[in-house]
C-alpha cells in the first residue's frame, strides 16, 4: 500500500461489543488488508479510508438473521466480506468461503491461518456447479450481482427452508421487483429487506432476505 494512502482508523469500544478474541481476529483481519490487500488486488486504495465502516463492520449486519450453530456458504467471498467476519464474529457457526478465482482462495486460505480461525474453509468453484454436490442453511453475498443475476448462483446450494442473506444497496426493492420471475422459478417463500445500523456505522444498509420453500 502506498504510503500516502489514508486508512479508517478504528471504532472504540470494539472490545466490549465483539468481545476481546474476535476484536483482535478482526483487528489482524484488518492489519492483512492493509499490507496485502491493494497488492493482491483485492481492495482498492480508495477503500482503505472506508475500511471499517463500509466493509468490516458493515459485514456485520447480516449476523442478526442467522441462527445459531448453522452452516454458512458465502459466495464470491472475494476479499472475505462478508464470510470471513461472520466466521470470526460468529464461531458458532460453520462457514464455506467459496469463489472461482484461485488467487482469493489462497488469500481466504492465507487469512484463515494468520488470523486463526477454526470455523472456516474455503473452496475454490463457481457455486452454480456445486448443485448436487454441497449444501448449506444460510447463503451470503455481497457485491456479487443483482438479485435475478444472483439468485442462479445461490438458491440451489440452500436446502429447503434455508436463506439467503445478500448486502445490497439503496436499488433493491428494484432489483427484487425485476427478479420477481427468478424468485418463482428458485422457490423462493418470501423476500424482505431489512434496514439495519452496524455497531461502528454512521448509517444503515440493506440486508436482503430470501427464504426458501
């Protein structure tokens, strides 16, 4: 990272609200990014001066509506938004970080054993080729495309009942209204989207979610 680039510094009280172990996960977790995000090409430098309010911290506000000691997919995990947060914010949990570009996976892979986590693996395939093959309770993404793109890539690797989890943007109502033939033909029950304000955040983001009959 260039040495004039401005990078967000860290809330207080991260401590306190995480607890002491995953507040330090996270703060490694964040310390990677810095010396090795922009080089792998996985975070921009304009990206480090929103590094915890727009994407650490912001991953978090999926975590409200995942049970506990559940299985976890995210797809097109990328950077780890936000697959490798749920994993460290939320241990109970049992997450698949999955995407197709082998240089994030070994990234993934390299995060997972210097920050120390247990709960997490990665794998490298595009998720519309898993059908058949691997199955989980809750499906996350963020960034990856919009809902009648993404429903394709998600909807067949969640079990019956399961949900999927996306981070959107101010468009997504939108999106759903254009995705409401994909939502039919994926089965899907119902989709809501949920304005939440992450511990740390300013403001609020969307959290879509789809259930599945």
């Amino acid at each position: 990272m260039a040495a004039d680039v401005h990078v967000e510094a860290r809330p207080e009280g991260g401590e306190e609200h995480f607890g002491d172990e995953a507040w330090a996960k996270l703060c490694g977790f964040a310390e990677m990014l810095v010396e090795e995000g922009e080089l792998r090409g996985l975070v921009g430098p304009r990206e480090y001066g929103k590094l915890w309010t727009r994407h650490i911290l912001n991953s978090t506000a999926i975590l409200g509506f995942v049970e506990e000691g559940v299985r976890l997919a995210d797809v097109g995990s990328g950077a780890g938004f936000p697959g490798i947060v749920a994993a460290i914010v939320r241990p109970d949990l049992r997450v698949t970080l999955i995407d197709s570009m082998e240089r994030r996976c070994l990234w993934l892979q390299d995060v997972i054993e210097g920050v120390g986590i247990d709960n997490a693996t990665v794998r490298y395939a595009k998720s519309e080729t898993l059908k058949g093959r691997f199955q989980t309770d809750v499906v996350t993404a963020r960034a990856v495309a919009s809902v009648r793109q993404l429903l394709p890539l998600t909807m067949p690797i969640l079990r019956g009942g399961g949900t999927l989890l996306a981070l959107k943007g101010a468009r997504v109502d939108d999106e759903i209204d254009d995705a409401i033939p994909a939502l039919r033909k994926f089965r899907a029950a119902y989709a809501d989207v949920h304005v939440v304000t992450p511990f740390g955040c300013a403001g609020p983001t969307r959290v879509l979610e789809v259930r599945k009959k």
